[in-house]
C-alpha cells in the first residue's frame, strides 16, 4: 500500500488527515520495531500515511513513539491514526 514518495522535509502536517480504519494496534509492534532501527541502527522505515491528497509514503527514521504520535527528525509529529502502513 504505498503512497506517494515524499521527503520528510516535504511533509505537511497540516494535510494529515485520519486513515479511513483506525490501523494503531496492529502497528503497534511495527512502530516499536521502527524506532529500534531507528535509534539502534539508524536504519530507515517506509510510512505510508493518509492526508487530504491520497497517501503518501516517506523514508526515514522513526526517533519516538508515542501513544498518539509517532515523531521523526526535525520535530516532525506523525498521528498514528493517520498511518496506513510501515514496511523496513
């Protein structure tokens, strides 16, 4: 399910809008993993998140996790209500 290739710079958090089914608890244990390779092995994941034009998809390091959120470099802050989908 991917979406759009974007850059995380090219992010509009905005534009993030809820996924049409709430995805959270099955991702859950993918968002854990996502931030282990993130802060242990500073390896990249594959988000697929839904905003007002169609999913879009951004490779990068996940830093946090949160109950709501997940946060990426620069202070990005992703709703994980939004996401669609993690691949590494």
């Amino acid at each position: 399910m991917l979406g759009e290739l974007i850059e995380k710079e090219a992010i509009d958090i905005s534009q993030i809008i809820p996924a049409d089914q709430n995805h959270s608890e099955e991702l859950r244990d993918k968002l854990n993993s996502a931030q282990r390779l993130g802060n242990e092995f500073k390896s990249k994941a594959d988000i697929t998140f839904n905003t007002k034009q169609g999913p879009k998809t951004v490779s990068t390091t996940v830093w946090q996790v949160t109950e709501k959120y997940i946060q990426l470099k620069n202070g990005i802050h992703i709703p994980i209500s939004s996401l669609l989908d993690i691949d590494f």
